[in-house]
C-alpha cells in the first residue's frame, strides 16, 4: 500500500484513512474529520471542488431535502432543541463535501484501510473471546456492549464482509487470502459481535453479490454452496445472534396479538405510538426536531418514554416533515442504487450493497439522526461516489491490484 501518492492531495490522503478511525472511539474519527477539513481549505482550488459537488448525482436529492428542512423549519414549529436537530438532517451534505476531492488513488487505499479495520476489529473481538484484551478505554466498545458504537462496529464489518466477497467473486489475485480475511471477519461478526443489525447486512450484502455474480459454473456453485454452510453453522451455533432474531420475530407476534413485549421488542411499542404522531400532520409533518416533544407526553410511564429517537428514520422523517419529507429521503436512497446500476462492476456492486445497508438500517436505528451512524457511512458512501458525475456515470475508481 502507498502512503502517499505524488498525484493526490493531502485532503484525498487523510479521507483515504478516516474508514479505520471508524473501528475505534467516535473522538478518533472526530480528529481526523477535523484535519480532513483544514487540509481541504487549505489545499485552495474551491471552483473545482465546487463544480465536482455539482455534478455530483447527489447533489440535486441532497439539496431537495436541504429544501423540505428548510421549509419545515419556517413554516412549522420550532421547538427547543430545533437546531440540533436541522443539523441532523443535512448529514448528506458532509458526503457532498467528502467527494469534492474527486477520484483517485485515495479510493483504493481507502477500500484497503478499511478492510484492515474490518480484520483488526475481528481480532479484538476475538481476544476479548479470549479475555486476553487490555482493560483499556480504547476498546470499551469491544469488551462489553456499549450501545451504538457497538452496533455500529457490527454494522462496519457487515459491510466490510460484503465488499470482501465482491473482490473475491470479481477474481481478483491473492484470491486464498481474501477468503481467508473474509472467513476471519464473517466469523468474529456473527459469533462474536453484538448486534442483530450487523450480522443481517452482512446477510443481505453476500447475498446480492452472490446473485451479481452467480454463474452456472462450477466456481459459483461451491462459492454459493460454501456460503450457505458457513451461514447454516452461524445459525445452529451463535446462540446470541439466533435467539435475538428468535426473540424480534416473538415480540412481533406478540405486539400484533396484543400481548407483552420484551425489552428488545419496545421499538414495537414506539413504532406504534410514532404512527399516532404521524396521523396528525401525514403530509408535511409535526415539524424539525417535534418527536422528542411529543413522543415522550403519549409514552409516560412506559419502558420507551426517555427514548431519543423511534429507531427508525423512516417513522422520525414522517413525523417530523411528513410523506414530503420522506419521499426527499426516498430520493437520496433510490438514487444512491440507480447510480450503483448505471456504474455497474465492482464498484458499482459496493454502492449498491451500501446503500441497501443504509436502507435496511434505517427500519431498525436511527441511522442518519444519529451522527455516529450517519459519518461513518459518508465516510464509506465517499468511496464509491467520487468522481461519479451525472452527465456522465463512468467510474473512474481503477481496478485494484491483482
């Protein structure tokens, strides 16, 4: 791997490294966005920063709902916390200023970096397996579950598990290795990581590649045949990961029959009462930031009340700038896929499992409301988009080293 290349700027350089600062406490991350932005202003050339956000196919989806916001926020109320709560909103904006450094090398050696954070944050989970994992504050997030960093380490190699795939399924060199790597992360995610969220992106996101790739050969049979075991001894072993799905799919039931849900299933409970909010105003919505006021006053005395956010993007969105608001989101996330097919190849295969990720990520966390969440998968977004351009979707990413 190149440290640096002579071609590249010192913005492009420290974008490249930012995916690993995701694996470790959100402060890491916050310094190194921190000096990706004073390289940025630094590094001068803003006209052609600019026109590269302009061309960008996200532009216009991102500035739509720059709009819908914007006009929530005059029209409708605007209660304390209204701020906090708008700048939520605009986390795509911070994708936008991510890929203004245009294409280059720095996209490989990202997709590099965070590869190494997927098989690092693997062998942490498996020392603390082991109990051999230094009681350090740098790896809280590995040694007991600590709410959304947690998740979302399991969600990073969920991903990370998928693009893997991708490369070994495109035929790349070093082809032992990439299964290995693979194998060493879809274990520690599966046996090992604490989230239900993770583990069905990793799912999902193999899935797809596979069906990318499927062929009537006899490679793609034992790769599909390989996968399927592999995920058939997940389920029969990984006692946590099969009876937290066991327990989703009874506190469903039970929701529907009327019955008592458990403490995992009270996302029913606020699903349900988040639709009573949305009743009120369904087409522009309550208005920015109104679901933290509301929600709590119908929820007294029950187990979600002190809940900051419904978990679940598409309910806050509807409730807070209504359909209008979520068909902006829906614009921003259905374009996301429609570039991935206009890319095609295994770049376009990445965006692609990414932007399914998100989508399906947002039915279960507040994946853009909250910015632990929302970074890391501009962080991630950056590396496929760049250099896109909607007059012309050509991906100018390179073929990696074979």
């Amino acid at each position: 791997m190149n440290l640096f290349n002579a071609n590249e700027t010192k913005a492009q350089f420290i974008l490249s490294l930012l995916p690993i600062t995701l694996f470790f406490p959100i402060g890491i991350g916050y310094t190194g966005i921190v000096l990706f932005f004073v390289a940025l202003l630094a590094g001068g050339q803003y006209r052609d920063k600019w026109q590269a956000i302009k061309d960008s196919p996200m532009f216009f989806p991102v500035m739509g709902l720059l709009t819908v916001t914007c006009c929530a926020g005059l029209l409708l109320e605007r209660p304390d916390g209204f701020w906090k709560a708008f700048m939520h909103y605009q986390i795509y904006l911070v994708l936008l200023v991510f890929i203004s450094v245009g294409a280059g090398y720095w996209q490989q050696r990202a997709l590099r970096v965070f590869f190494a954070g997927a098989v690092l944050a693997s062998t942490l989970l498996y020392l603390n397996a082991f109990q051999l994992l230094p009681d350090w504050s740098l790896f809280q997030n590995y040694r007991m579950y600590a709410g959304n960093k947690s998740i979302l380490i399991g969600i990073l190699l969920g991903i990370a598990g998928g693009w893997m795939l991708n490369q070994i399924c495109a035929n790349h060199g070093h082809k032992w290795l990439r299964i290995s790597m693979w194998l060493y992360v879809a274990v520690a995610l599966l046996f090992l990581a604490k989230t239900r969220t993770g583990s069905l992106i990793f799912v999902f996101g193999c899935a797809l590649v596979l069906l990318r790739y499927l062929t009537f050969s006899w490679r793609s049979v034992l790769l599909v045949i390989g996968t399927v075991i592999i995920l058939g001894v997940a389920w029969q072993t990984a006692t946590g990961f099969r009876e937290r799905l066991v327990g989703t799919v009874s506190d469903i039931k039970a929701f529907v029959d009327g019955g008592k849900v458990s403490a995992d299933g009270i996302r029913l409970e606020m699903y349900r009462i988040t639709t009573d909010i949305i009743k009120e105003h369904p087409v522009v919505g309550s208005g920015v930031g109104t679901w933290a006021i509301k929600y709590p006053e119908r929820a007294q005395g029950l187990m979600s009340a002190e809940m900051a956010t419904p978990h679940n993007d598409y309910l806050l969105y509807a409730a807070e700038i209504g359909a209008i608001g979520v068909c902006a989101l829906l614009w921003i996330w259905l374009t996301q896929l429609f570039v991935a097919i206009k890319i095609g190849g295994e770049n376009g295969m990445r965006l692609f499992t990414i932007g399914i990720a998100i989508m399906f990520g947002g039915l279960v966390n507040a994946i853009l409301r909250d910015a632990l969440f929302g970074i890391a998968f501009m962080i991630l977004l950056a590396i496929p988009l760049a250099g896109i351009s909607r007059h012309n979707y050509k991906s100018h990413f390179g073929d990696l080293d074979r």
